[in-house]
C-alpha cells in the first residue's frame, strides 16, 4: 500500500512538475524569446516524450508556434499535424504554417475557415488577404485588405501588400499612396520607402524618385546598399541564366568559348528589359515567399544599370 502511494506520489510531482515546465515556456514566448522555446522545447520531445503526459497537445502547439517564428516552417508543419485537439485559433496558426510552405489551396480552406468565425479580428483579415494574393487573386486580395486598412488604419502590413499588388498591376500612383500609408504607420519599415522611391522611377518622376532613394541612402546607408547590392547580383543572375538559355546553354555549362556570343544576348535581353517595363514587369515577376522581396525584384529588374 505504501509504495502504491508513492508512486501516485512521484507521478503526482512529475505531473505538477511538467505543468509548471510548460507554463514556463509559455512565458518566455510571451516574452517573444523564440529561439530559446524553440530549441529547448524539441530537445524535450527528442530526450523524453512519454514524460509530457496529457498536455502533449499543447506542448506541440507552443513548439510549432515557436518554430513559425524563427522561420521552420516545415518542421512546425510537422508539429501542428500532430496535434489531436485543435483550440480555436488552429486554424489560423496552422493556415499561417501552410502558406509560408507555399501550400496555398490549402491554407486557403484553414484561413477562410477561420474568418468565417472571426471576421472583425484584422489576423484573420489580413492572412486571408494575403493568401488570395499568393493564389493570384489580387481582385479578391484588394477587397480582403481594404477591410483590413479600413478598420485597423494603425497596422502596415495591408497597406504594404496592397502597394505590391497596385506594383503589379502598373498602377504606380495608387503603389505610391499605399507604401507611404505603411511607411507613415511604421516608420522603421524601410523597405516601404525604398518603394516608394522605386515607384516614382517608375511612374517617370525621376526627381521624386532621386529625392526619396537619396535620403533613405543618407539615412540608412547599410539598409539601402544591402538592399541594392542584393537586387543587383539577383537580377544580373537571373537575366543572365535567361541569356544562357536562349542560346542552348545551361548556367553549369558557362564557359569562355564564346563570350560575344553570350554577352550580345544578355544586352539584347537587358534592351527588351529597358524598353518596356510593364512587360518586363510580369516577364520577369519572382514570386519569392516574402512580397517585399518579389515587389522589389519585378521593379528592380526594368530599372536597371548593368
């Protein structure tokens, strides 16, 4: 009888103990200390599992939110459909996780889900909004966003993804309001000047375009020369792959047996490029995962000086 008890004793302890443990972690979280949770939350289901007890569920849940912040998105994909009992924001967490893998169909059906139900919150508004923007429904996603940007005015996102899409669409004057909408919102989102200036180059306000890249240059000179170099080396690798190809090259096989032969077709390419920006707009549109990154890229490539 007595080492009956003190077995439901000792389980009793580790119980309390892991409860504890997971309350812990739910804090640092709280504490936005993502990588520490991240880390130290799988080494617990790596070295003893059996010993979360009942509350596996929701040590899978703050371990797959974890991983979302520090950019697993695969492994967090891994935890979220591991979960049994699905809390009321499931849907969202795991729609987030399903459209940053870039299976967008269906974080369609999770995020839609979760709006139905929570219509007036702007995470469900805005990932909607964005996931129509990755299904290329921008129709759907401007409508979406305009919900967002009407009712939470104080949160760039909307605004910045709404100037993506305006980008696309070669409305550079609508572009323009929206980016300096996100930038005046938040100040430190710097890639919303950048396209701001990069929109005006476009829209042939070259004197505007020069005023808003040279004071950002000014202001933030690492951000602006990262960003520039970054683009660069991005485009002239991507037009020069397209040069390789259009001769029956493949980039692994670039040698120096016919160098005119390649450099001639890559200033061709770059003229097409440069003559006509709408069309090089969606020849040459990358859609990255982040839409600050594609935004920048479809502009960048048609306003080159290589």
């Amino acid at each position: 009888m007595r080492n009956f008890i003190l077995i439901i004793s000792i389980f009793m302890l580790t119980s309390i103990s892991w409860g504890q443990k997971l309350v812990e972690y739910q804090t640092l979280y709280a504490q936005e200390k993502y990588t520490q949770v991240a880390k130290e939350v799988d080494s617990l289901f790596k070295c003893c599992p059996t010993q979360l007890g009942g509350q596996v569920d929701d040590w899978q849940f703050l371990l797959a939110n974890a991983q979302m912040k520090v950019g697993k998105f695969s492994e967090a994909k891994s935890h979220y459909e591991s979960i049994s009992y699905h809390n009321e924001t499931y849907p969202l967490s795991y729609g987030i996780c399903l459209l940053k893998n870039q299976l967008f169909e269906l974080a369609f059906a999770q995020l839609n889900d979760y709006y139905l139900n929570h219509g007036e919150e702007y995470k469900a508004i805005y990932w909607l909004g964005e996931c129509y923007y990755y299904m290329q429904k921008p129709k759907d996603a401007l409508r979406v966003l305009q919900k967002a940007v009407d009712s939470f005015p104080d949160d760039p996102d909307a605004f910045y993804l709404m100037g993506i899409i305006h980008t696309e669409k070669g409305d550079y004057e609508k572009a323009f309001i929206y980016f300096q909408a996100a930038y005046d919102t938040r100040n430190t989102l710097l890639d919303a000047k950048f396209n701001m200036g990069l929109t005006k180059f476009y829209a042939q306000q070259l004197e505007s375009a020069e005023e808003i890249l040279s004071e950002l240059a000014l202001e933030k000179p690492l951000f602006f020369q990262k960003r520039w170099l970054y683009l660069e080396k991005y485009a002239i690798v991507y037009m020069m792959k397209k040069a390789l190809a259009s001769i029956g090259k493949k980039p692994s096989t670039m040698v120096m047996r016919s160098p005119r032969k390649i450099i001639k077709r890559f200033v061709s390419i770059k003229r097409e490029v440069l003559n006509s920006r709408r069309r090089a707009l969606s020849l040459f549109k990358i859609r990255s995962y982040n839409p600050k990154i594609s935004c920048q890229l479809a502009l960048i490539l048609s306003s080159f000086d290589l």
